[in-house]
C-alpha cells in the first residue's frame, strides 16, 4: 500500500483494535489514562519513537535528544514517548507543537503530561497525554533514546508502525500487518454501517447479529 494515512484518516480506533483482536494481536491498546488534551483529537500517523526518564539534576545539554527528535522526524510521523507515566512534568507544549506542525509531524502522544493548553486548545495539532502541569520538564524528565522500540501499557512499539487515535484512546497497528488490518476495517466498517440501518429500522439485536456477526 503506497500511503496509508488517507484510509486511516477515515477509520476510528474500536473498529481497528477490533481487526487486530481477530489478526491475533490482542494487546495494542494503549491505557485509558492517554487521552486527548486538545480539541483535535483524531490522529494517525507513522510511529516515531521516543524514550524519556525521570532524572532530579539539571543536564549539562538540557532538551538535547529532545530537539533532536523534533528534528529527525519527518512529515506524516508521530512522536510516541514513553515517559513512564510520568506526572511530575510538562514533556510537550505549544513550541515543540509549533515545530512539528512546519514539518508536517501529525501529533505527539505521551505517557506523561503536557502544558500551554492555551495555545494547544487553538493549534489543530492533536496532543495526546495523561496530564497537565505547568512544570517544566528541566531536569524532571528527559529523553535518553530516540528512533528505538519502546513499551508502553505492555504494547510493543516501534518505528514504522502505525498509530490511531481518536475520542476512544489510541491503538498501535504493527508495520507486518498494517495492509492486512486497513483491509478488514474498511469492510468491517461497510459491515458495521449496515447493522445500524437494520437496528435504526427496528431490527432485534439478536437477529442482526445473527445476520452479520457484527456488534
């Protein structure tokens, strides 16, 4: 498949964590604590990762692999750190959010909190974490690894996979089925479309399920 993101843009995250249930990838959710912190809260994109860890001295290069990772992304990626659920520290604001949106980054989602929703709540750059503070992240937190796999909520992560998010939460769509998955959403989107009109026209439950295995 040549570019993904036009079909992915038109998908919601149950109905792919769905497909993944039936490919045998059972574990690509990640936790209900990561949601949206911004009025735009549908992201897909290709997963770039990231790995930040808690510290308690100032850094001699502060923000160093930070501003590399900005860098080193490219149009259409999705920074995806792993932070450790860490709630002591802002990682994200409106700056970084202001850099990747000139290069073409999709969105940022973080296990660990962001800050600025002032001006991320005007920005149409999705932003997904598990807090707010206003605390800077300077000697709090910083990333140690860019571009490696990480886990998070027990969901392997690597570069080259894809990423959904939306209202729901965010599922991971590994690279080695990513066609197979978009394939099967689109139909089980068809599928799920028509079970609405025959329960909208009064259809029991049990009957539409019996008639298309979709609920």
């Amino acid at each position: 498949m040549s570019d993904p993101l036009p079909i992915l843009e038109k998908l919601y995250s149950a109905v792919v964590a769905d497909v993944l249930d039936t490919l045998d990838h059972r574990h690509q959710t990640l936790g209900a604590n990561l949601c949206a912190m911004t009025p735009a809260r549908h992201v897909c994109g290709r997963v770039f990762t990231a790995k930040a860890e808690a510290m308690d001295t100032l850094p001699a290069e502060p923000y160093k692999l930070e501003m590399a990772v900005i860098d080193t992304m490219q149009a259409g990626d999705v920074l995806v750190v792993d932070a450790g659920n860490n709630l002591n520290c802002a990682f994200w604001g409106e700056l970084l959010s202001t850099a990747c949106i000139a290069k073409g980054v999709r969105g940022a989602v973080m296990t660990t909190c962001t800050r600025d929703l002032w001006a991320l709540e005007k920005m149409d750059f999705p932003v997904f974490a598990i807090g707010t503070t206003p605390a800077d992240s300077k000697g709090r937190i910083d990333v140690t690894a860019i571009g490696e796999p990480i886990t998070i909520d027990g969901v392997k992560i690597k570069n080259g996979d894809y990423l959904l998010g939306d209202a729901d939460g965010v599922v991971i769509i590994p690279s080695e089925v990513l066609d197979e998955t978009l394939r099967l959403a689109r139909e089980k989107v068809a599928g799920e479309n028509t079970v609405r009109d025959d329960l909208a026209n009064g259809m029991p439950v049990t009957e539409a399920f019996a008639k298309h295995g979709i609920l």
